[in-house]
C-alpha cells in the first residue's frame, strides 16, 4: 500500500526532513506486474513519437511515510517505460515518485535553473538540475539522495555540489503522489560565472539532456514553464515562505 498522505502537510506546503531512511526491495514493483501489457503499449507510442527516449532504470516508490521530522519507505528498481506509464495514467494507490532537487543559489543571490531539451521525457521545462533515483543511487540497500543530486548535477552541468560553500538542512513538499526533497547549495561564484561553465559543459556534451542554464531571481511563478514544484521551492529561497 502507499501513502494516503492524510497526516502529512498539505499539498505544496513545505516541511523539514531530519532523516531519509527508504529502503530498496529487490522485488518486483506490484505496479509492474498489475500492468506489464500496458506499460509495453505505452512504450511503443512513446518511442514511436520520441525515439531518442531511453528505457533504463529507475526507483519508483511503493510506500512513504513521514514523522518526527523522519522520511521512510520502500521502493522498486523499474524501468523507465513503466514510469512514463504511471505519471500518465497515475492510478489511486499504485506508487510515488520521490526525487532530490539540490538548489543552487549564486553569491550575488540567483537560483541556477536549467532547461530541458526538446528530445527529453519533459521538453522546455525548467527547474534546478535533478532526475530521478536509479540503481547506482542505491547505498547499503537504501536511497542516497545527496548521491543521486551530486551525480544528476554534475552529469547535465559539469558543476560539483562538493564545491559549495554551505549547504541547507532538507526540505521536502508533496504535489498529489509526488514528493521532492531539497535543499540549497550555496556557491562562491556569480550566477554569469556558473552560466558560462554551465554553457561550456553542454557544448562539450556529445549527448547534452539540457540546452540553457537560467539564472532566476524571482518568485514569480509565470516567469518559466515550471513543473508544479518549482514555485514553493523559489518561495522558499527567496523569503515568501520559511
């Protein structure tokens, strides 16, 4: 069973996170096996309209619960195309994503956003640097987070969180069956500093997933095409919320 959610804050509202402890099971997702002929179908139309899509491997959560300040749960190693089916269809009961969105803030005070390609699962959509768990975020049979952020950051960037001067606590917020942890990387150098770095690693990238680096200095919620959890996470950075 998943999360109801019912104890948890509302959607969208931000909380703090003291301790992550979700733990990977090696079986099957039952979501997997409740839809393994769709999730075949859906892939075939995906790649049909978008061959440069991937069907790798991912975690997708089967159960979380928060308390005390604590996040627990389980999830499953599943594949891409099983994803993509859930996020489309989002079937009462049947999984969660959970993912970490590690907000890098320059010295002169801008949030380093990035722009997703056109070949990619989210097109044109922008939000600070992130992707989803897979199998080599797995340590001690649990989640690393600060593993996947670093690795998602360095991979569509070039940038090392490791180079940050200070780091915040975590933060998380649920959007319907979606929950993002967060927490912010600040760094030395200037938004245009690490723009230009960042428009260096993408020219070098034979197989870029982003095509701009953005520097946003506002809360504002139709500055960008954000996902739904871009506007709190700015809110948060920018004092509107604590």
């Amino acid at each position: 069973m998943t999360s109801t959610f019912s104890t948890w804050p509302g959607d969208r509202l931000i909380f703090p996170v003291d301790r992550i402890q979700v733990e990977v099971s090696d079986a099957p997702h039952p979501f997997c096996l409740a839809h393994e002929a769709e999730i075949t179908a859906n892939w075939d139309r995906e790649v049909a309209a978008n061959p440069a899509l991937f069907d790798g491997r991912m975690l997708l959560m089967r159960a979380l619960e928060l308390g005390g300040g604590a996040l627990s749960g389980t999830c499953h190693i599943v594949p891409f195309s099983a994803f993509l089916l859930w996020r489309k269809t989002r079937p009462a009961g049947a999984a969660l994503h959970l993912f970490g969105l590690p907000v890098i803030v320059s010295s002169d005070g801008a949030v380093i956003a990035i722009r997703m390609g056109q070949h990619t699962a989210n097109p044109g959509r922008v939000y600070c640097a992130a992707g989803s768990l897979d199998p080599g975020d797995i340590s001690g049979g649990y989640c690393d987070i600060d593993g996947n952020m670093a690795r998602e950051v360095m991979e569509e960037t070039g940038l090392a969180l490791s180079d940050a001067k200070s780091v915040s606590g975590f933060r998380g917020l649920r959007h319907q069956d979606a929950v993002t942890l967060f927490r912010a990387y600040h760094f030395e150098e200037t938004a245009a500093e690490l723009i230009d770095r960042i428009f260096a690693h993408i020219a070098a990238d034979p197989e870029p997933e982003i095509d701009a680096a953005l520097d946003i200095r506002t809360a504002d919620p139709g500055q960008h095409p954000y996902p739904p959890f871009m506007p709190p996470v700015l809110q948060w950075v920018f004092g509107t919320v604590k």
